[in-house]
C-alpha cells in the first residue's frame, strides 16, 4: 500500500547512512520499497562482463546490505535497473549496441558526455541487460524488477534495428512521423513488438529464477503513450505510474488522471503513483523540493483515484530535508485509514474514453492538440461539475468492460475501427448513452477518413464533405424546441441567446429523428470594428448541436471540437453545454453529489464493508499553475451518497476531520453536510 525509493547516486556507497533510511521506513509503515541496483551502475558486486561498478563500491554490496535490511523489517524489495545509458569500454568493445542517429551518428549522452545512449531494441537490452536481470535475481531473489529507460530515447538507425525492421517489413527504416506514411506504420507495429518481446523475455528469465517476482516496466500512460496500454494491462502484475509532479500549466488532478488511464486498462490491479520532491522542470532539480502543499495536493489527488502512494528522493544523502515531515504525515494518515483505501470497485457511472489508436494514426506530431487537448477538455469539465467518472479504454469496449456505466464520453475519438463501432452501437441499444464531440468515427483505426461517420446512425447526421477550421467569430445560437421551451441541454445557458461556438466544425446533414438546441452563426469579420456583425446572405447555419434518444439510450453529438476549445479558453458556456451534455444523457442519480463552492475533485469507491467517497479540493489560485503555496479551505459542502442496494449503514466518519459527523437515509441516499475541507476529505460509510 505504501512504497518508498531512494536512488542511490554513484557516491552513495560508504557515504550515507542506511540506518536513517531504515527508521524512516519504520515511522512511514512502509510495505515495500525499490532500490537501484545495476544497468547504467552496479550497486553490487556484479560479475556480468561491462557492467559498470560504482568507483566508490570498493568490496561493499550497497544494494544488498540495504535490501537485506529492508526485508528483516518485513518489506517487499524490488531492484531498480536503469537500461538507456553505458560507459565507454561498452563503446569500445561493442559499439553496435550504442543508439545512432539519422544521421549515422553514435549518440552520446545529453546529460553526462561520460556515457553513452544505447539501443533498447538491439543486443544491448536482449543479451546484456537480460545477464544483469538475471545475475541480480539469482543473487538476491527480490519481490521484482522495474526497469526505468528501457524503451530508448528516440529512433535508432543502428545496424541491428535496420536488420530487424527490414526483416519485419521488407522497408528501410522511416525518415518521416507521419502515421500513413507505410514504412513509419510499419515501424510503430515492429518498435511495440519488439519492446514487448523484450519485456516478455525478461519476465520469463526472471521467473525461470524465482517463479513469486516479476518484471515490471516503467511504462504506460494515456492516449499519448507509445506501447498499448491494452498489452501492457494484460503483462503487468501491478503498474508504477511514473508522474512525479508537475510543471507548466499541468493541473493537480492530472494525478487522478493517470490512476484513472492504468486502471482502465489493469482493472483491479493495484497501481502505484510514482511522486518526487525535487522540481518536475525540464532544468532537472532534483536536489532541492516542491513546497510543502503542492506535495500535498498531488499526492492526495492521487489517493483519491487509488494511485498507491510512492516517494522517489534521488541520491540517499539529505541536502534539503523540508520534504520529510510532509511525507511523513501523509503516510502516517494512509497507514490509519488503510481499511478505507482497499478499493474493490469504482461507483462512478461515467467513463469518459481514450484512444491511443487515435493520438498515433490520426494525431501523429499533433496529437497532443488534435487528441490529447480535448480529453484534457472534457475531463476539466467533469472535474468541475463535480462528476464522478473513470477512464476507459478504446480496445476495451466490450460489454464486459463497458458494462458498469450509464454513459460513455467520446472527446474527438476520430479513429474507429468498424468493430468499435458496433460495441459502440451495441452499448447504445441495450441502454447506454453517448457524448462524442467533432470528428469522432470519421476515420478508420489506421487514421484514414472515411465517406461518413462510423457512428451516422447513433450521431442522427451524416457528413457533409467539408471540416471548417481555424473559425473566428463564431458562434452557437440557442434554439427553442415546438413547445417554446430550451432542449436541457442549454440549462443555465437560456438568457445567453448565444455561446462561443469552437474553433473547429464539421460540416454535417441531417439524417433521422433528433433535437438541434444549437445552431451555427458562421464566422464573420472580427476587424475592423465597424465590420463585426453577422451577414443576413450568409448560408444557413449547421446544427451545432444533436441530442436524441436512440432505442434505450441517448446520444449527443457536437460537431464543433467544444471540449479541446473549452481546454484552450476555459470559457465557462462551454463548460456548462459539456456538463449539461453529461446530465442529460446519464439521465439517473448519481453515485455522488457534493454542492457547495469551489473546486472539487471527486470520486466514490467500494470496499469490502465499506463506501469512501474522497473530496480533494483544488480551489487554488495556483490551480494551472503550480506550484500551490498554500492550501485554500472551502467552506461547507452539502454531500449525497448512494448506498447500495440490500446494505445498511454503520457509521459515517470523516476520516481527515476525525469526526462523526449527523447523517440522515433517504430513499437509498446518506445526506450529510462537510463543515470545511482543507485540502482532502474522506467520507467514510461503514456497511452492513
């Protein structure tokens, strides 16, 4: 439940002191924690052939000691390898294992010109990382090895991955990103294949060894990952969410997110989120820390969506202790409120969908505005409207895996085979509903478009040949439906009598029964000033929005990218049509409902004799921003828990506050009311 790493510098051996380390676990109640034992440097006394040996190691076994300690005190020890770098004698003796480049070039390190960059998919990985693995397990027999680096830090054109690609594909090596280009098609199938063989590979060794560990690749992610999660889901025993902070304008709750992208794929397998105290900034500090709170924030984000809770210090020598404490208190709060934390399942009723299909072969070098900025949209949407919702993965849209949700969000999914269309379809019919923005099924899942949407026959519109981009000065017109009354999907929006339409449209016909609340005001002048007013010649105005019900379900389509133009405005219309969107098609109570002011991130999770529902507040003034110097209280918050059908309720505690707060049961509901978050909240329901 709760992980520690210290990774060991060069220097450390002979210069730290273990025993520091070892209290600290103790006070922190820490089950398992991974050391650095060997790869770019052996911490041990290694036997393997160019394996480099800290020059500090002498005749110790720093790696060993520690873990040997670690485990009399009942932990879990998991060695760290690092596989992306080596020293010159490995140049020297095997100079077909180092990364080239384009351009033919050998690569040295950016960082350290000591070293140099190897080829993950040549023999350096196959052959000698697979000697370190297994010269490590024999000789200490750990929990498992994770590896960091191991895929390779950009394209290598060395004589092995020529060889190897040629083979796979009868292409040379691509020289250009573009996903339909046929040889970088090739090359993104023969780069996931080949790392996945590897990570079988090691597994298997490791296992040969000792049949209770397990290799453990730091991989994984959302729709910008390279290796499909779906694989990744299906290798890995427990997955390690590599996320240590943030920097730029990345939100707390991106935390949430990653917890939220591996369980969609790894289901009921724990996860464990990965949190630095050094500065996550491209100038690399990781010698001095975060402030206090912004550790707190991320971490407590992370909780909340069942991220398991990891701290990584770099170097095992103390230059700034300020982190300590905080670690400390946050820890000692997850051990006493461990009960609370074993989630068995998510209570959310909406699943809002990523595609790496779609991020790869539609969005290529864009993908993070074409793809990734409208999930980023739509999930800061939720997260404002106090939605309690999960990820979900594109190759995972089986009714199995889609069952426990009410609606599906689709955020510009553009990329869908015929297959995913018809569970899509099949989900919709047996009473699911439906949200999908843009250019969601215009495209096959090889990023080609297609004469019309894999989805017309949900959307109720078919495609009209033309996608507008780039629009200014448009906007979406409200419309009253026969009855002179606004459609629910415009609530809170009815004295606006237009909102700002999005930046991108498709050009759509109607086809079939549906709803149109919005209409499209084509873009007009913007300058000069005396110029900006509609034109009466201009053509008559797409449907900017179509909601209809579809058999047992609903389904609402918005031409425009609204969601990735919400990310890029934060326009508070555009935020309101995407939660009134959610509302109207999940169409029955919620899990969860908190009404109160502020930012909230919320969730509600099932234990074993128990509901915890997490309230994280990122009411912040540093909220995009970080980092957070302070945390911001909220003032009450008026809660609504449902409870499971056939269960009663215990007790209800406050698991920050301490406190046993008044509670009523109505119709299957727990009412309460929260006097004050700080930072986190835990309302915890015990059942009988």
């Amino acid at each position: 439940m709760r992980w520690a790493q210290i990774g060991f510098a060069e220097d450390d051996p002979g210069n730290y002191d273990p025993q520091f380390w070892l209290d600290y676990f103790k006070r922190l109640r820490i089950d398992a924690v991974t050391l650095n034992a060997g790869g770019a440097v052996a911490f041990y006394p290694t036997q393997v052939p160019f394996h480099y040996r800290s020059k500090w190691l002498g005749d110790m076994d720093t790696f060993g000691d520690l873990q040997k300690s670690c485990r009399a005190l009942g932990m879990v020890v998991v060695a760290r390898t690092d596989a992306h770098a080596c020293h010159q004698d490995v140049y020297d003796a095997h100079p077909d294992w180092i990364m080239v480049d384009a351009n033919g070039d050998k690569v040295r390190h950016p960082s350290d010109k000591d070293f140099w960059l190897t080829c993950a998919l040549g023999p350096y990985n196959f052959d000698f990382m697979t000697a370190v693995h297994e010269e490590i397990m024999t000789k200490y027999m750990t929990g498992g090895i994770f590896t960091n680096r191991w895929a390779g830090l950009g394209m290598c054109y060395c004589e092995h991955c020529q060889k190897n690609f040629q083979a796979f594909s009868g292409m040379a090596l691509p020289r250009t990103h573009n996903p339909q280009d046929p040889s970088r098609r090739q090359y993104i199938l023969w780069r996931q294949q080949r790392l996945f063989e590897l990570w079988r590979l090691w597994n298997g060794r490791i296992q040969s060894i000792n049949p209770n560990a397990s290799y453990i690749a730091n991989a994984g992610g959302g729709a910008l990952s390279e290796l499909d999660m779906k694989t990744v889901g299906e290798l890995a025993p427990t997955l390690f969410a590599d996320r240590q902070g943030r920097s730029g304008l990345i939100p707390p709750w991106a935390n949430g997110k990653n917890g939220k992208e591996y369980r969609a794929t790894l289901g009921r397998k724990a996860i464990v989120g990965i949190f630095s105290m050094g500065l996550e900034d491209k100038y690399r500090w990781k010698d001095s820390v975060q402030s206090d709170d912004e550790i707190r924030m991320w971490v407590a984000d992370g909780i909340a969506h069942d991220l398991r809770p990891w701290f990584t210090k770099f170097d095992c020598k103390i230059i700034d202790p300020r982190w300590m404490p905080v670690v400390e208190e946050i820890y000692k709060w997850h051990a006493a409120n461990e009960i609370y934390l074993r989630n068995e399942r998510p209570l959310a009723r909406v699943g809002l969908v990523y595609s790496q299909q779609t991020a790869t072969y539609y969005g290529g070098d864009e993908a993070r505005t074409k793809v990734e900025d409208a999930g980023l949209g739509f999930y800061q949407a939720l997260v404002e409207a106090r939605i309690p919702f999960e990820m979900v993965h594109d190759h995972l849209l089986d009714s199995e895996h889609i069952r426990p949700f009410r609606t599906l969000i689709l955020p510009n999914i553009a990329a869908l085979s015929t297959e995913q269309c018809k569970q899509l379809e099949a989900f919709v019919r047996d009473g699911g509903s439906l949200i999908a923005t843009y250019e969601t099924s215009l495209y096959n899942e090889w990023g080609v478009r297609q004469p019309n949407f894999g989805l017309a026959s949900l959307f109720g519109v078919n495609y009209a040949g033309k996608v507008e981009g780039q629009m200014k000065n448009s906007y979406l017109s409200l419309k009253k439906d026969s009855s002179g009354q606004y459609h629910p999907l415009l609530h809170d929006l009815e004295n606006a009598v237009r909102i700002i339409n999005a930046v991108n449209q498709v050009s759509v016909t109607p086809a079939g029964e549906g709803t149109y609340p919005l209409q499209v005001v084509p873009t007009y002048p913007d300058l000069p000033m005396e110029e900006v007013f509609p034109r009466n010649d201009a053509p008559a105005g797409q449907p900017g929005a179509v909601a209809r019900q579809v058999g047992k379900g609903r389904v609402v389509y918005l031409p425009g990218d609204i969601d990735r133009t919400f990310w890029e405005t934060l326009n508070f219309d555009q935020a309101r049509l995407l939660r009134n969107a959610v509302l109207w098609a999940t169409d029955e109570p919620a899990p969860l409902t908190v009404e109160g002011k502020g930012v909230l991130d919320v969730s509600v999770w099932e234990q074993k004799s128990s509901i915890a529902a997490h309230l994280v507040n990122l009411t912040n003034p540093m909220m995009m921003k970080g980092p957070v110097r302070e945390i911001i209280p909220i003032s009450a918050q008026k809660v609504r828990v449902q409870i499971p059908a056939g269960r009663k309720v215990k007790q209800v505690q406050l698991l920050v506050a301490g406190t046993k707060p008044n509670y009523r049961n109505e119709g299957g509901f727990v009412r309460l009311e929260v006097p004050s978050i700080a930072l986190h909240e835990v309302v915890a329901i015990d059942l009988v």
